[in-house]
C-alpha cells in the first residue's frame, strides 16, 4: 500500500439526539473531536419501526384487495 495517503483513524465523542455522548472510531475531525448528530438509530423511524404508512394514491391497492379478496388476502 502507499504510504500517507489514508485519512487518520481515531476515536471521537458522538453526542446523540438524547444528549447520550458514546465514543467511536472515525476518520472525522481531529481526535477528541465531538460530532453532534441530529439524527439517530434511536429516534430514526427507518431503525424504530415507526412512521410506516401506505400510501394509496390511485386506489391501486383497494382495487387489488377488492381482486383478490377471495384468495385469503
């Protein structure tokens, strides 16, 4: 491999949305450095499972249900 041509790789504080500061490895800043997120795996819906709607614009999914409804759907 060639030599200084990958970014530094150490330990940061990563302060979540709850105020909870937890150490990781990263390349960001500089060591000791805080990244302050506004987004987090514990208040993210993609991660809690919150937030799912269908969304049934053109009735396609009525219309299916109403086609298949004798199929056990």
């Amino acid at each position: 491999m060639k030599k200084d041509i990958h970014p530094d790789y150490h330990e940061i504080d990563v302060k979540l949305t709850n105020g909870e500061v937890i150490q990781m490895k990263s390349t960001y800043g500089q060591k000791g450095d805080q990244l302050s997120l506004d987004i987090d795996p514990s208040v993210h819906p993609a991660w809690t499972g919150g937030g799912v709607h269908l969304m049934d614009s053109g009735g396609r999914v009525s219309r299916f249900k109403k086609k298949y409804s004798g199929l056990g759907f």
